[in-house]
C-alpha cells in the first residue's frame, strides 16, 4: 500500500519498472558557445574543440577548461563538469 491506502498499481510494480540504463551527460558547451557572458576566447576554445577530431579533442577540452576557469568564480571540478570533462582537480591552473 502507498501513502494513501491503495495498493500499487501493477504497472507500478518493482519487476514492471524500466531498468535504469547508462547515465546520461548534458552538455553545457552549446549553451557556452553562444552566451554573451562567456570571453570570446573561451567561445573560441570550445568551438575548436567541439570541431576538432576525436584524438585532439580531450586537449582542446582541457584548454578551454583552464581559460574559463581563470574567468569565472567556480571550482575546477565544477568547470570541467561543465563542458564534459571529468570532474577533478585542477593542477597547474
């Protein structure tokens, strides 16, 4: 029974429950790319590494990381969460 007394709907039972597949990322970089509130030199960074090729993609990441990280007042972690890195820190910064 729920909260209110009734018994759970069949549809609502655990086995019936769609299994919670891979975790999905958002990407913030699109709505980077064109905020006026964001450096055209980070602008410039991040759309050169969304058209860069795979293998130098992480590098141009990173270097955007770095760039917006010195621009805005936030953790490292939290920036590099921001445009797909992996949050960790930052060192050399």
């Amino acid at each position: 029974m729920n909260c209110f007394g009734y018994s759970k709907h069949p549809a609502q039972a655990e086995d019936a429950r769609p299994k919670k597949g891979p975790r999905m990322a958002i990407s913030m970089m699109p709505l980077l790319i064109h905020s006026p509130a964001v450096s055209p030199e980070v602008r410039a960074a991040l759309k050169a590494a969304h058209h860069s090729p795979p293998e130098q993609r992480r590098a141009e990441l990173e270097t955007a990381a770095r760039l917006l990280y010195r621009e805005v007042a936030l953790d490292c972690r939290d920036v590099r969460d921001l445009i797909g890195l992996t949050p960790q820190p930052c060192h050399g910064v």
